[in-house]
C-alpha cells in the first residue's frame, strides 16, 4: 500500500498514544518509544508535528521492509 | 555460507576473493588480515555451525553478506561523529556498527543513539566488541576498519551497505524476558550508575532496596518500548557506588523486573526455535554473553542458534540479555 500522507490524523493519533496498535517494525517501536514520552512531557502543537514528521519520514525510509508494510496496513487497513 | 568459523588462512582469502565480511575474533588475527570490504570487533565467544558454544583463539567468526551487499562504504566514527550516521546511511539497505566496549563512544551511543538525526532511515545492527572475559580491564576491546586496515579503541566503526534490488532485509530480536507484575522503578536522570531509585514514586537507597527485597540481579530491568521490551543489565550492586548497569536507564521511562525464569538455557532455547522466518534466513545473528554465561552454553550446543557473542547488541540502539539477527527476504 502506498503510505498515507501526514495530514492522515491516525499518525497524530500514535504519537500522541490516543490510539496503539500491537507494531512489527522494531524502529518504529523504538522511535515511538521516544516519541510518546517527550509528547507526555510536553504536549504542545509543536512537538506533536514534529513527531508526526519523524514517525512518517521512518515509514517512508522503510517502505520495502517488509514489518513495515505490515504495520501500514494495521495501522490503516 | 552465511556464519560460520574459519582460520586466518581462510578467512584472508574470503577478503581476497573480495566478499564482503563482518568479522569478530582475537585482535592478533583481526589485525592479520588483508584490506578488503571487511570490519571486524574483538569478541572470543561464539556458536558455530556443528560446534558447541566455544571460546576460539585461533578462529575468526565471520558472517558473509556478500550475497545481499551490492555496495557498501566503511567508516569510524567518534563519539561526535555518531549522531551522523543515519545521514550518511544510503536508502533501502542497512547498516552494520561495532563498538567497543567501555569506550566514550559506548556510552555517548548507549545514551543518544535514539535521538540521532534521521533516525532509523535504514535499519543499524550490530554488536559490541569485547574480550576474554578473564582479561576484562586488562585488554582493551577493539573494532576494525578492514578498507584501511585501520584498528580502534575509542571509534565505532560502521559498514553501510547497499543491498541488491531483488532483496530485502530486516531486523530482528529475541528477548527471553517479560515484565514482572512487581514495583515500578523509575529515574531522576538518563545514566548508567546509581545510588538512589524511585520504587512506585518514592526515593530509596537502591542497593538498600535490591538487598532487603532479594532481588535476584540475573534479571534485567525492563522498559516497554511501544511493545518491544528492551532490558537493561544489572553489571554489579555495591554498598558505596551503588547499581551499575550495562546499558543506560531513561527518565521518563518505566521500568519492571523482569518475571522470574523457570530454566534459563530451556527459555532461550525454546524462543529460538519459535522464530517464524516463513521464507526468510538469518544472515547475521548476535547473542548476548549474559545469555551466554548464564544458559551455561560453553561447551553445550543450540542447535537454532549461531553466531557471535557479545557485551551488548544492537538493533537501533543499545540492547542488554537479547538475540538479535539481521534476515534477508527475495522481493
């Protein structure tokens, strides 16, 4: 599947831990891990974009992997 | 072959045939070896095919991915040059990194390596170099850059590779623990080293609170990283220095003990066996010496598992007591 855009608002939904799904790839389980926690540091518009864009560059990079993929489709069918 | 044990001999024509190696062994045969698309890091222990887990200072322990690597580029880095290393990673293949132990870059990589710039824009493994366990303080570990024929104490170096377009590959990892349903740890700073804990929000004297409780320190705590369990090593418990582990705690971070084991070598054993590769195979694969040493494998055979020991693994950052392996997939 080709990855969704950012402004897809499940991506906002993850860093922010409103949603979680059980991952494969283990960078993204890693990133997010640093992710969540400065976002439950510091909430702010900023830091959630910020996330956002970080979250999406990893799965843009890792897009023949083939744990990522299957993360895409969890995440967004 | 992808793993396996080889003489110098054996091991210099694999470089002259120009395959492309990642190699651990003694430092007298690292340093024998002729340049060529090779990096290397001291480490003595490994599991090779048909043989028992063994100390070998006569073999080198190689892995060829020669197979997978269409290219690859080689370089040290210094603690400062680490937050570099994704920028200078290429796309879609990966990237393999040594380092030895007890080393500023051990620690500076231990401690930041999440937070690099352009984290993960391609998967990074690999392990950290050692030694002889009794020779520990006295030899310095050390990595190898096999392009210049270069040797390090205080660099990691790291192999970027560009894999070829009909493959695909991916990073795995093994942890036999689970978090226990006991007390909640967490810290007031990012380190290694502490004298104080906060158990379940309140300050206590850490050493204190691991002697009265009966803490048994073969298990690791655990954080839960997005559900990836990541464990960090108790290294010793001491009245006045207070808990040294072997890789870093974060604050922020939650951390458990990990649930007791029943039989330590059966656990490790049976997580092995129920890696699922479908139609992929382990090019690359390191375990930890806590595994080592305490599944008693010197000189005992797991039959699913080969590769090198080491102080540490690494799979995108810095990982205690855990298995991990690279996996190659056609397209």
């Amino acid at each position: 599947m080709s990855l969704p855009t950012k402004t897809n608002p499940k991506w906002e939904e993850i860093v922010t831990g409103k949603r979680t799904y059980t991952l494969k790839f283990l960078g993204a389980k890693i990133l997010l891990g640093r992710l969540i926690r400065t976002i439950d540091a510091d909430p702010s518009p900023h830091n959630i974009s910020v996330a956002v864009n970080e979250l999406h560059a990893l799965y843009s990079k890792n897009v023949t992997i083939q744990s990522a993929k299957d993360d895409l489709r969890t995440i967004f069918g | 072959m992808h793993q396996g044990l080889f003489s110098i001999d054996e091991a210099r024509q694999l470089i002259l045939d120009g395959k492309t190696l990642l190699i651990a062994g003694a430092e007298e045969l690292l340093a024998q070896l002729p340049l060529g698309d090779w990096i290397g890091g001291t480490s003595p222990y490994f599991i090779a095919p048909n043989h028992n887990g063994m100390i070998a200072h006569e073999q080198l322990f190689i892995s060829d991915i020669s197979k997978i690597a269409d290219s690859c580029y080689i370089k040290a880095y210094d603690k400062n040059e680490l937050t570099s290393i994704y920028n200078e990673a290429g796309e879609g293949g990966f990237s393999v990194i040594i380092i030895p132990a007890t080393s500023s870059v051990h620690a500076s990589f231990a401690l930041d390596a999440p937070t690099y710039d352009n984290f993960g824009s391609q998967p990074l493994i690999g392990w950290i170099a050692g030694a002889p366990i009794d020779q520990l303080g006295e030899r310095r570990p050390r990595v190898f850059n096999g392009k210049k024929g270069e040797s390090y104490i205080d660099h990691a170096i790291i192999m970027h590779v560009n894999i070829v377009k009909s493959k695909s590959i991916d990073i795995g990892h093994i942890n036999i623990f689970s978090q226990g349903a006991g007390d909640t740890l967490t810290f007031l700073e990012d380190g290694f080293s502490f004298t104080h804990v906060l158990v379940n929000g309140v300050k206590v004297n850490f050493t204190d609170y691991i002697v009265t409780n009966d803490i048994d320190i073969r298990l690791p705590l655990i954080a839960d990283y997005y559900g990836a369990l990541v464990n960090i090593s108790l290294q010793d418990v001491d009245a006045k220095r207070g808990v040294r582990f072997y890789a870093p705690v974060f604050t922020g971070i939650k951390y458990k003990w990990a649930a007791p084991l029943g039989n330590y070598g059966e656990t490790l054993s049976n997580k092995i066996k129920s890696i699922d590769l479908e139609s992929s195979e382990i090019v690359f694969s390191c375990n930890c010496i806590l595994n080592y040493l305490h599944s008693h494998l010197e000189g005992n055979k797991n039959e699913q598992f080969t590769g090198l020991i080491s102080y540490g693994e690494i799979a995108y950052q810095l990982l205690n007591q855990t298995l991990v392996y690279l996996i190659v997939s056609d397209i």
